[in-house]
C-alpha cells in the first residue's frame, strides 16, 4: 500500500510539474514576421480602415523608440515587443517590450553590437523581425549579433555570429528574420562571406547544426512550416534552390532547383508553397523527406519586396506599386489594382477580415477591401513616418513599427 | 496521512535539490559569476556557464549594479554584453541604484566607455535638457559613444540653418581636433571647406601618406615569401640608400616615390607595379615619434595573401 501510495504521490508530482510547464507558454497573438504560420492574416481582426498620425484618428497610443528599426513587431503574452539600433554606426542594440494594452514601456534590454552594423541608409542594423516560441524571444540584427531573452526582458543567452564566422556580413544590410520550430532556432545568413544557416538549441544558444549556403547576398527569410501530417520543416530560399530541413537535425529532406527571389519570402498554406519565382511559383509538399512538386508558375504574379499572401483561394502579391490578385489553385491572374504614387512598398501587408492593409516605404497605408470585384481602395491613412517593417495584429489592433516609432492602430 | 505528506514533501525536496545541482556556481557566489561573464569568449563552449551566471545574477537585487558596471573594465567583448544585459536587468529592481552612486561611476572616466554611455543614458533618461547640458562638456570624453553624440550636438548647433558666410570656422576646427569617428570627421570637414578653410583628411587622421617603394621581386606561386632578398637585409640593418638598385624579378629595380594623395592617404600600388602578380614588393616610410608606440598598417586588396613588416627604432 505504501509503495502504490508514493507512487501516486510521485505522478502527481509529475504531472504537476508538466502541467505548470505547459501554462508557462504564453499565448504568442503575432510570434514571428508576417505572424502565425507566416500567414500574414487575422482574419477575424476588425482593424479600422481609416486612422490617421494627424489628430490620433484611432491611434490608441504611439511610442517613440531607442532608436531606428525596419523590422516589424511581435506580440505575445500582452507585449508588442520590437528591436532598435541607434548610436555610432547603430552599434546600440535595443530589444523593447510595450504593453499591448497602454503603451508603457515594459522592459527594454540593450547590447552593443559585435558584428559589421553598416547598412544601406534606408535600412537599419535592426532589420530583422524578432520572433517568440511563447516563452523566450530571439532578437537577431544585420550584425549578425543574436539575443534570447525571457518574457521578462531578461538575457538567456547571446551569440556574436559575426565574431565566430568574421566574414559573415554584407554593408548594404542583412535582413533575414530567425524562426523557431521544436526547439530550434534558425539563423540564415547568406552573404559574399562566411555564408551558411544555423539551427541553434532555443534553450541554451548552442549550435546544433551549421550547413554552408551559396556565397551570395540574399535578404530573404527562413520559412518553419508543417507538412499536412504535421511535420515541422525549415524551408531555405536562394537564388539557385529551395530547400527543406529537418529542424533539430538539420538533415535536408530535399531540395529543388529554382531560382527563388532573394527578398520576398517563400508563403505557404496546408501542403502548398508558394514561391517567389520566376514571378510565382507553386510547389505542392508531399511527404516530409519527398520534394514538392510544381503545380504552376505565372510570372505576372511576381512580387518585387513584398512576400506573397494567401486566403481564401487567393494569393496577392505586391509588384512595385500594383496589387496583384492570383487563384491560388490555378495560378491564373485575376486582377491588378494600381497603389496611385506609393512609390517604393517593402513592407509585407497584412490582411484582417476583407481588408488588406499595405504600407508603402513613406508612411501611407492603402486599404483595399479585397471583395470588391476588381479591388477597391477604401481608405489612404498616413503615419507621417518611414515604414519598412511589416505590420503585426492581435486581437482588433494592429501594430505597427515605423522607423522611428511603435503605434498601435485601433478604434478609439 | 501524515507519513504519506512527509514522503511527498521528501520527495520534492529531492527533486528540487537535483535540479540546484545542475548549476556548477554556488547559490549566493556573485563574485564568481561576474568573473565568468568577464571572460566570455565566443563559440557554443562557454555559453552554459555564462547562462548560469547571468541567471544567478539576475535573481541578485539592484545594490549589485555598480560592480556589475565596474566588472566591464576588464570583460571581452562579448563579456560586456552579457555584464550589459545583466545591468539592465538589475537596473529596474528594488531598491533601485542611487543616482549618487552612478553619478560618481561615470565622473571616474577610467571606466569601460561602453558602461559609462550606459550610465549616461540612465542619468539623463526623460531629460533632454540635462543630456544636452552634459554632453556640452563632453567633446574630448574617453567614452567614443559619448564623445560621438557631444560632437553630433555641437556640430547641429554650429551649422544647422547656418549660411556659408557665417559658419563659425574656429569652432569647427575646435571640433575636428576631437571628433575621431570618420563620418563626423569628413562632415566638419566638409563644413570647414564651405568656410573657406581647407583641411586634408588624410593629414587629419596622422595617415602616412608618403612612401618608398621597390619591387617587383619574384614570388610566382607564393615560393619566395619567406626569401630575404638583399634589399630587405639591407633594409633590416639599416643600409637604405635611396639611389640602390638590386636584382628584380624583371631586372633591376630602383626605390621609386609613392605618394597617397587622396582623402584617406591610400597609396595605390598597382599602376606602380603594373599589377604585376606572384611578385613582391617592398615599401618604406620614415615618421619621427619621440616616443615608441603602436601604429597600424591596412592593406586593402582582392588577391593579397600575405605580407609582412619590420620595425625599426
């Protein structure tokens, strides 16, 4: 009786323990760039269609940060937390954390960057996205300096990826964004230098694996994606393939000959890929370790910064100053609607309900209401500030990172 | 029941003591942990211990701020980063530092520059008028960060919205003798150009930009690298005599003048040397100092391998 007893007494220690464990996870609303599954879509947000910097039409609150950042937010368990880079050469490196609710600055970390911080002027030494695997956060800079911190601001670990591999770098700015996935995270650093992706254990910052890359410049994100039977996969883009990897392993599954676009960033939905490629192209996955196949190509779909979005049948990209609407299924182009004078777009919109939000380089936000036939411009808001960065949503506010900037956009 | 309690609250006290185990630092050792951040080196080997020093420091309160600050002087890079973070970290816990406390760190400018611009930011936080007040003081600070941002505010001062007839010249140059980093350098430089004063950059930054040069001496397929040729021994022993001729790679070569006259006193070899390949050659420049010191050479090529150099008193 007394051994059944303790043993009782035991699992329900463990169980205890498991449980607690669990519940420590926060609820990550935007935990990467372009949010969940790197969608770019909430699709039952109710962000308004019109707001405005001037007279703080539905700004709930805007806070000026450290320093310049083109990269967008994250937000997870009530903070929107974004990265900044100020000083000599933007060597000041800033994670900071706003509460969701009110604006107040929560926490903000620094550290001084050890790698090569030039960059191209329109851009920043903070141009990647962060990204959260609910209860730690990964700040990465063009630097190649990388920090893991806990929700409460706190460093866990850093890498100066720069300062173990000393070619690793590129003056015009590097702005791959890290993902997450079982435990690792994914660097992908591709440069004329030291070139290669890393896959580093998320707890303690250690390299797990490191393979080599093509030595060319390539501003493209790493894509943690699923296969339909849930199988997690890191998908690599470059100018001569598309790659699969297993993510703790960094086995290659496969690997496709294509030549992939070095800024827009592979998009993908259940078993489909959709690549920027020779305008579009679209892969479908198999089984994990077997290569996709191509269903279709348009290059009409092309997207020149932007990456692609998919919803409901649908993919939209962004070339240059069009929108562009595709069928998802069949590749055939639907329609084109013209963003009159929005000069240069970097930032991956985001789409909340029957709305797309794209902002364009100057601080103007087109929404298009997506279920007009055709396309339909409904609102021109302006920020008045510089956005590169892509937008991020929770809940019915949406987040967004000018270079100066953090505002959280919703109905007053 | 109460044996069965007792069991239980055995048990997780052993599983507690397991888990404290793991950590190889003593629970209240702050010194050792701020020594282990000190000497953080990069690659994966050090970053367990690192991350239980951070964490046992972390959990420290605020009183420990300034010697986490003071440990900086003597950290690596990547030490002061994690010294850094674990700083801020602190920062905002109670009780919180005293301003006297940190007052008194940054006035002693022996201290980490990079912890003192912390320091300065948190002395002037929400106040633009002290920061702008202190850094009028601040052009020759020891910190590059603080001397950086006092040069950038006096320097929008003297020039913004400020016509080329009335740009305060005096005040520029004033300025240029402590700005180091090259941007704001060629800025007021620039400025100075537009008052009419002339400086070369290149004079500026102590370049030299004034050599001898020989060559080229054979070394097709890197052979002869390690090869003393005459002209070197002679160089070594002080025998220089501008007018020597020696035995080339092409026939005799003499000591040729080689001047940097562009902004940053770069001296271009290649229409020198033809962009002769697999050879050597050699380069000489005399600078008087009255005392022995460092200097740096930078060499700035796409095929170079390797080259060497000698000193001499």
């Amino acid at each position: 009786m007394y051994k059944t007893k303790l043993q009782f007494w035991t699992n329900l220690i463990v169980v205890a323990t498991v449980a607690y464990s669990s519940s420590s996870l926060a609820m990550a609303d935007w935990p990467t760039f372009r949010g969940p599954n790197a969608s770019s879509i909430a699709a039952k947000a109710n962000i308004p269609t019109e707001f405005s910097a001037e007279g703080s039409k539905n700004i709930a609150w805007k806070v000026p940060m450290p320093g310049r950042g083109v990269g967008g937010a994250i937000v997870v368990d009530g903070q929107v937390i974004t990265t900044s880079s100020s000083g000599i050469d933007q060597r000041r490196i800033f994670v900071t954390s706003v509460s969701e609710k009110d604006g107040k600055v929560l926490w903000q970390q620094q550290l001084v960057a050890r790698g090569r911080p030039y960059c191209h002027p329109s851009s920043a030494n903070a141009a990647p996205t962060p990204v959260t695997d609910g209860k730690r956060v990964f700040a990465f800079y063009s630097s190649n300096d990388l920090a893991c911190l806990d929700l409460q601001g706190n460093l866990l670990w850093y890498r100066a990826l720069a300062v173990d591999y000393p070619k690793a770098g590129n003056d015009v700015g590097m702005s791959s964004s890290p993902v997450v996935a079982d435990g690792v995270v994914l660097v992908q650093i591709e440069c004329q230098g030291d070139s290669f992706a890393a896959g580093l254990d998320a707890e303690t910052g250690e390299t797990l694996w490191r393979i080599s890359r093509p030595t060319q410049a390539n501003w493209a994100s790493p894509l943690a994606a699923k296969t339909a039977d849930g199988k997690s996969l890191f998908i690599l883009q470059c100018g001569k393939s598309l790659e699969a990897y297993q993510p703790t392993s960094g086995k290659q599954l496969w690997a496709t000959e294509m030549a992939c676009s070095s800024i827009p960033s592979t998009s993908y939905d259940g078993n489909q890929l959709f690549v920027p490629s020779k305008g579009l192209t679209l892969l479908e996955l198999g089984s994990q370790d077997q290569p996709p196949k191509q269903a279709w190509n348009n290059n009409k779909l092309g997207a020149n910064s932007a990456s692609p979005i998919v919803y409901k049948g649908s993919v939209y990209t962004v070339n240059r100053t069009v929108l562009v609407k595709g069928d998802a299924l069949t590749g055939e182009l639907k329609w084109q609607l013209r963003l009159p004078e929005a000069g240069s777009i970097w930032s991956t919109p985001v789409l909340a309900g029957k709305h797309m939000f794209v902002f364009t380089e100057d601080g103007r936000c087109f929404v298009v209401d997506l279920e007009e036939e055709g396309g339909k411009i409904v609102a021109t808001n302006a920020l008045g500030e510089n956005v590169l960065g892509s937008p991020a949503i929770s809940g019915d506010s949406m987040f967004v990172r000018s270079t100066d900037t953090l505002w959280k956009i919703s109905r007053n | 029941m109460k044996n069965l309690l007792k069991i239980a609250s055995v048990a997780m006290l052993a599983m507690g003591s397991m888990i404290a185990s793991e950590s190889s630092l003593p629970a209240n050792d702050a010194s050792g942990a701020i020594k282990t951040l000190q000497s953080i080196e990069p690659g994966d080997k050090p970053l367990r211990a690192a991350q239980q020093a951070a964490k046992l420091l972390q959990a420290q309160d605020s009183k420990l701020v300034i010697d986490v600050l003071q440990a900086m002087d003597q950290a690596t890079p990547l030490g002061k980063n994690w010294l850094t973070s674990v700083a801020v970290s602190l920062r905002s816990k109670s009780p919180g530092v005293s301003r006297d406390s940190l007052e008194k760190f940054f006035t002693e400018t022996k201290h980490d520059g990079e912890a003192r611009y912390l320091v300065f930011s948190w002395l002037t936080e929400g106040q633009a008028d002290l920061r702008s007040k202190m850094l009028e003081t601040m052009l020759d600070d020891s910190s590059p960060e603080i001397r950086y941002a006092a040069i950038a505010q006096a320097f929008e001062r003297a020039t913004k919205d400020v016509a080329k007839e009335q740009l305060p010249a005096d005040s520029l140059k004033k300025l240029l003798d402590s700005a180091r980093h090259p941007n704001q350098v060629v800025e007021i430089i620039g400025k100075l150009k537009e008052a009419g004063v002339e400086v070369h950059q290149a004079n500026h930054f102590g370049f030299l930009a004034n050599w001898k040069v020989i060559g080229p001496f054979d070394n097709v397929g890197q052979k002869a690298f390690n090869t003393i040729y005459p002209v070197e021994s002679d160089l070594v022993s002080g025998k220089f005599a501008a007018d020597a001729n020696y035995a080339g790679k092409n026939g005799e070569v003499a000591w040729k003048d080689a001047v940097g006259d562009d902004t940053e006193g770069a001296v271009d070899l290649n229409p020198i040397f033809e962009k002769e390949k697999g050879a050597i050659v050699y380069a000489r420049t005399v600078y008087p100092s009255k005392k022995a010191q460092s200097c740096e050479l930078r060499l700035d090529a796409s095929t170079l391998t390797k080259f060497g150099s000698t000193a001499r008193k």
